[in-house]
C-alpha cells in the first residue's frame, strides 16, 4: 500500500511539475530573432541618367564622369553616412553592369529619438563628384515594437516629387533616381 500511494504521490508530483513547466513556457514570447530595425535601414538608390540614358556609376568606369569611390553622403546633421555598393545587371542587357550604393543609417537613435513622437524630416545630401550635388528629402515616423524599431512611415523625396514610401517596415527603401 505505501509503494502504491508513493508512486500516486510521484505520479502527481511529476504531473504538477510538467503541466507548470508547460504553462510558464507557453507565456514566455519566441525570442527576438529580428534583423537590426531601423537603426540598420538605408536607401538602396540606381542613380539614373535619362538624357544620355546611362547609369551613373556603369561597371566600366570610363563610361561615365561619376566615380563610385567619389560618392559622398551626409545627413543633415553633418553625419557622413555609409555608402556600400553592389554590382547589378542592366535589366535591358545583361551584359551590362552597374554600382547601386546603399546610403545609411537613415535613423540614427542619439539625434533621431523625437521621431517616436512626432514626424521628424531629414535631409540627405548627396555629392557625385566635386561639382555635381542633390538632395533627398527624408520623412519618418518610428514606433517601437517588441523585438526592434520600426517605421511608422518612412517617404524620400527629390525635388518635391515623392520617389519612395514604405509603412510598417523596417526595411531599406531601393528606388531609383532619375536625373534629365
């Protein structure tokens, strides 16, 4: 008798310790397995030449006066931000390569904390050569979330004329710019 009700006494002791076991998984959230948010998102931009119908930065470098090693990018507020590049294929002929340069961060958390409560703007100024300038005009909003920052919204501009919008995402926004 003692043998049965100590194995009805394990038995119960071993049933409690799972069903807890279970429960106080089952409450605990997957873990954050996210990519870095917004602090790592950028602008993924062809820079496109419509009136000699060229790309900027052409994987032969002679064919064009802008050299990807002369990019230069910075944000309004005098940060020189990161401009790595890959290698694309001209969808028209694949033969034919071109540079696309990832311009980031766009966020940067020390300067860019109001923009968790109210739109913030940001300009980006971009410099081809020692000559040859533009500007994209940056609008976010960012929120965050459980596992990383995310945008609200984020809207890049040139010249007024909005190019690319994104909402809820914290990824890189890749368009291209087109230059007459």
């Amino acid at each position: 008798m003692f043998k049965i009700n100590n194995l009805k006494n394990n038995c119960m002791k071993f049933f409690f310790y799972f069903v807890f076991i279970t429960i106080t998984f089952s409450y605990c959230g997957k873990p954050c397995i996210e990519s870095r948010g917004i602090e790592g998102a950028g602008l993924t931009i062809t820079f496109f030449n419509n009136a000699n119908n060229e790309y900027f930065y052409p994987e032969n470098k002679n064919l064009s006066p802008y050299k990807i090693d002369s990019l230069r990018v910075k944000d309004s507020q005098g940060h020189l931000l990161t401009t790595p590049y890959h290698v694309n294929s001209d969808p028209v002929n694949p033969l034919k390569g071109f540079y696309v340069p990832t311009i980031y961060p766009i966020f940067i958390p020390q300067d860019d904390q109001a923009a968790f409560d109210s739109e913030l703007t940001k300009y980006i100024y971009i410099k081809y050569n020692y000559n040859t300038f533009d500007t994209l005009k940056v609008v976010f909003k960012a929120k965050k979330e459980k596992c990383i920052n995310n945008f609200e919204y984020i809207k890049v501009y040139y010249k007024n004329i909005i190019l690319s919008e994104s909402y809820n995402r914290p990824e890189p926004l890749v368009f291209t710019l087109n230059h007459s």
